[in-house]
C-alpha cells in the first residue's frame, strides 16, 4: 500500500499575521502545499490528509484541497482545543493549540497505514519526499521496536532573516539513526553561525551545521498509540498552562530514549524553505522562480 502525505495545517500564521497556508507563491497562484503535494506524488505517496480548523475548513477545503480531487485521494481531520481524551478539559482562557502532537493524533481515525506528517507552509523538495516514500514502504508497520524516519536538514539552510525560528536539534548516531532531538524554539543567525535564545535561559550558542528537524517525519500508524500516552502525560504535567505545546519531536526523543522506537535520519540534499513571517514570502517566490528556471519544477503544476 502507497503511503499517506499527512499535511498540518490548522495554525493561522500568528507570526505571519493571516492564513498563510492559502497565501500564494507560485507564479500561478501556487501555495506551498501544492508543490508538496505535487512533490509526493511523484515521489509515490497515494493519498493527502489535511489536518485542519473546523473555522476555515469550508475556504481550505474550497480554496486549497479541492484542487487535487481528481489527482490524489484527499480526506481531511479537524484540530480543536477540547478534542482531549476524557477526564481532561481545556483550562479557563486558554485559546492556543495543543501543538504538532495532538495535530498528529487528531488524524487518528482517517489514516490507516504508513504515512509522513509535514507542515503545510515548508518547501521539502522533491528527493525528500522520494527518499521518504521509499522509507515507508519498505517498514514493517507492526515491527518492534517501531520503525520510524526522519528528514534532516542543516540548520544554517532553515533560518529566516525576519525573526527566531523553532527547530528540533537532532543528535545522529553512525549508523544513521537518531539519538536524540531537542526542541529550541527561538533560534536566531548570530556572528558565530546561530543560537538559541529562550524565555528568561541563557542563549545557547549553535554552529549552524547542526542537522535539525524540520517536521519531516515518517511514521506507521503504532505513532497514534505513543502519542495517546504521551499527549496524557503531557496534559496531566502541563494541561493547566496557558501556552504550553506538545511537539513532535519532544515525544519522538522520549519513544527513542525508552526503547519504544528507533528513527532513521534520511539526510537530504534538497533545498528547503519557508515562510514564517511575511516579509519571508519575497525569498520564497525567488526561490521557486530560481527552480523553474532550471527545469526542476513545471511553471503551472
């Protein structure tokens, strides 16, 4: 069975300020996620599940998704604050989302087999997708430890000129696999390559070599289980904060730190690029005009 491309796209943009997701790019009206999609199916994935808001999802799914009803099977899975297991509830005043994790499992019901999960507003490229789909197919489902892969990407190639950005540091071992992945959420350029400048922590010089994650993550559906026990936990540690998040990669480095899984680093030399803040959107437009230039991608796909 052909792997499912699972596309997070329930955030707004606060940084970007609007539905950056729908924002144009291409010299057609592209938007991101069309070149993603486009990507993946090429590269061999047979189905696109888009995690979304039940807020937009009539514009998303008129404006956006409906374009490729007749290119790829297309299902949807909706994110909201109170979708929690039972016995939790979502704390008085509370109006951010719960993160990439319960993104994640809100697709639960709609995917059944080996899938990648992205962010729908990144430019992957297409040897990552390729790479991936092969990954999925080839990994046993029901494997124990589970079998999960990882996209890597040089941190120096992911930052923005506009503000911090947030990346996993990815520790890898010798035999391609990940040891460990730490979230930093505010990373900046600095004269020595970047560094990360938390809250109230001292700032935590970085090379700008480091591999990081960019949510380029290829799972089986054993994911869904790991991330029921640990969103709970999650919940029950920090349910009642405000703005608190799960991440992804936080909960993957826990599952490799017990032995419940092992993630395989596909080291890509694609170009990536994204748009965290408006004033990104002009670098990115260069950029795909730069590809279509040199025949990498079609001007209207």
């Amino acid at each position: 069975m052909k792997p499912t491309l699972l596309i997070l796209a329930a955030g707004m943009g606060s940084r970007y300020g609007g539905l950056k997701q729908a924002d144009p790019v291409g010299p057609n009206g592209e938007v991101m996620l069309d070149y993603s999609i486009y990507d993946a199916i090429r590269g061999g994935f047979g189905k696109v599940v888009f995690v979304i808001r039940r807020d937009f999802a009539a514009e998303f799914e008129s404006g956006v998704a409906s374009r490729f009803a007749d290119r790829i099977p297309v299902g949807f899975a909706y994110q909201s604050l109170d979708d929690l297991p039972a016995g939790f509830t979502v704390p008085q005043g509370r109006t951010k989302p719960w993160g990439t994790a319960q993104a994640i499992l809100c697709a639960r019901r709609e995917v059944t087999e080996n899938f990648c999960a992205i962010n729908a507003d990144d430019f992957y490229g297409r040897e990552a997708f390729a790479l991936m789909a092969d990954q999925l197919a080839d990994t046993d489902p029901l494997s124990q430890p589970a079998r999960y892969a990882m996209a890597g990407y040089q941190l120096k190639q992911t930052l923005s000129e506009n503000g911090s950005v947030a990346r996993g540091i990815c520790r890898v071992d010798r035999g391609g696999h990940l040891e460990s992945v730490e979230e930093m959420t505010k990373i900046v350029r600095s004269a020595s390559g970047a560094e990360n400048r938390e809250d109230e922590a001292p700032a935590v010089p970085l090379t700008g070599d480091e591999l990081v994650s960019m949510n380029f993550w290829g799972f089986t559906p054993q994911i869904f289980g790991h991330l029921d026990m640990q969103f709970r936990a999650f919940l029950r540690d920090k349910g009642s904060e405000q703005k608190t998040e799960c991440y992804i990669p936080s909960c993957v480095d826990a599952l490799i730190r017990s032995g419940q899984a092992t993630v395989r680093v596909i080291e890509t030399k694609s170009k990536w690029f994204g748009v965290t803040y408006r004033e990104d959107k002009p670098v990115v437009r260069q950029s795909i005009e730069r590809l279509i230039a040199t025949g990498k991608y079609p001007k209207k796909i």
